[in-house]
C-alpha cells in the first residue's frame, strides 16, 4: 500500500514538472531583439515588429508616446533580464527587470513572428 502512495505521489511529481511553461524559441528570439531595441531607444524599430494590423492602431507615433510618456522608460532603464512569467494561449508573460524598476510584459506573435499583440506596465 505504502509502495503504491508512494508510486503515485512520484508519477504526479514527475507530470507536474513537464507541465511547467517553457519558453518557445521563436519567443525568446523576438523578445531579445525587442530588448535589443529598446535598450538602444530605437522604437521605429520596435514598431517595424508589428505585424499589420497592429500597426492599424498602434502607430509609430503612438508606439513613441507610448514609451517616452506613459512607460517613461527614460526613468525605467534599460532592460537589465526578463524571466517568463506563464503561457496563457500562445501568448508570453514575463516579468522584466530594468535597471530601476520592474514590470510585467505580454507577447503575442502571428505565424510570421511578428507581434500581433503587446502590453507593457510598470510595477
């Protein structure tokens, strides 16, 4: 009896620890370019990562005021490391470190991995 709990208690162990989210490649790959950009201020840049129909209502001008005055990341920093939070769907949660401060950002790519979908706040 004690060998059977034991046995299940093991098995559950073992189906837990590969249930755990695991950061996708190609995520990783646009949110290191998106660090990339925007620890270098170039938010064209991060715009040119949209994909199109983001682009419709997430303009280049809006992508700046975004960052310049609502993230203010003037105050935040650079991004010094991110670590994934959770995979809700498709989409990538992390939780992002700066240089003076931390925050939460969301992902979501399209087929062709560009970001179809983007949040951003402070904490």
């Amino acid at each position: 009896m004690k060998k059977g709990i034991l046995l299940i208690v093991a098995m559950l162990s073992f189906a837990i620890g590969f249930s755990q989210d695991t950061e996708k490649t190609n995520y990783k790959t646009t949110v290191d370019i998106f660090t990339k950009h925007y620890n270098n201020d170039n938010y064209r840049a991060i715009y040119n990562m949209l994909d199109d129909n983001f682009k419709k209502t997430f303009t280049l001008e809006k992508v700046n005021t975004f960052f310049k005055n609502e993230i203010n990341a003037e105050a935040l920093g650079k991004i010094k490391g991110r670590e994934l939070k959770d995979i809700v769907r498709k989409g990538h949660t992390y939780i992002v470190t700066f240089e003076n401060g931390t925050g939460e950002a969301f992902f979501l790519l399209d087929e062709e991995n560009k970001i179809k979908g983007f949040q951003l706040s402070k904490k």
